[in-house]
C-alpha cells in the first residue's frame, strides 16, 4: 500500500509540473497518454509502450516532435523514477522485516543506490528485481530476502512502469514549453 500511496503521489507531482511547466492541461495529458499507460500497465514494459507513448505525444497531445523523441525515447532509458521509488521502500520495508536499523547515511546510499540502479534497469517485466540485489547489497541487506516481493512485485512493476511512463511523457511535455509552438515542415521547393 505505501507504494501504490508515494506511485500516485509521484503521478500527482508529475500532473503539477505538466500544469504549471508547459502549455499542456493535466486533462488532456492524461486523455492524450491513456493509450500509453495502459500499454504501459498491461505489459510491464516501457520499452514496449515506446512506440505507443511517442505516438500519443505527438498525435493526440500534439507536443513537437523534437520534444516528444526527447522525452519518450531518450527518457526511457534514464528516467525510471518509479523504479527508483520501489527499490528504496522494498530496501527499507525489508530492513524492518528483519528489525534491522539502518543509519541515516544508510538510508542515503539506499537511495542513491537505487536511483543509479533504476537507470541501469532495463524496460522489461521485473527488471527492478534484478537490479535490486545492487541495491541490498550496498547497505549488506540479505539478498536471499528479494524474494519475499515476489508474491507482490508483479502488479507493483506494473503500476510503476506507468509512472515511469508518465514520466517520460512529463519531461517531453516541459522541453515543448509554455507556449504551444508548431514545428516548421521542411518543404522542398524545386
């Protein structure tokens, strides 16, 4: 549950920053990425939905499609912030499983581990297993234990592949800016 709780606060951070950080309405964001995010959600894969979310930020959103191939292709490799939200609480929510108290500095390279971490996961199903044991492992977390998320991680990648959808959909959205501006066709005149 604290996971769906901070996915939906981080997908309200995301409608905030569409709002008051380009030309784009929230509404329309989220009419125009339907598409994306359910790919999103029902696949678990972003690099899947890439084709889908580049799409609908050009066709239906009507982003440029400079800002669109910016945010959506590139961003899918680096911006996996739902991962790096997931990796951090299943740290922390397996350290008090095992009541073991993890320092401050502790909790800091939990989360820096898992930012570096979800950059290196790739956009495939339960990619952010696999790249958790980097994770556990920086701060001597048990490994072994990774297992006990299994039981939830399937629907759980699910909902934070959307967000990382969104949020790639959120970074074309600011790069196209506050003002709408269409793209000159380059036309060849002979």
């Amino acid at each position: 549950m604290a996971v769906l709780v901070a996915l939906f606060l981080q997908a309200c951070y995301y409608l905030s920053r569409v709002q008051f950080g380009s030309w784009v309405k929230p509404k329309d964001f989220l009419a125009g990425g339907s598409d994306a995010f359910l790919t999103a959600f029902s696949t678990a894969s972003s690099t899947a939905t890439m084709p889908i979310t580049f799409e609908g930020l050009i066709k239906k959103i009507g982003l440029r499609e400079s800002s669109a191939s910016l945010g959506a292709l590139v961003g899918n490799n680096f911006n996996n912030d739902g991962t790096a939200l997931y990796e951090t609480m299943s740290a922390l929510f397996i350290a008090q499983v095992l009541e073991l108290n993890l320092s401050l500095p502790q909790q800091l390279i939990v989360v820096f581990t898992s930012i570096f971490a979800s950059v290196g996961a790739a956009g495939i199903p339960e990619a952010g297993l696999v790249t958790m044991t980097l994770v556990f492992s920086a701060v001597g977390l048990p490994t072994q234990y990774i297992i006990l998320l299994i039981t939830v991680d399937w629907f759980l990648d699910r909902c934070r592949t959307a967000i990382n959808v969104m949020g790639d959909m959120t970074v074309s959205a600011l790069l196209d800016g506050k003002k709408r501006q269409v793209e000159e066709e380059s036309s060849s005149a002979t």
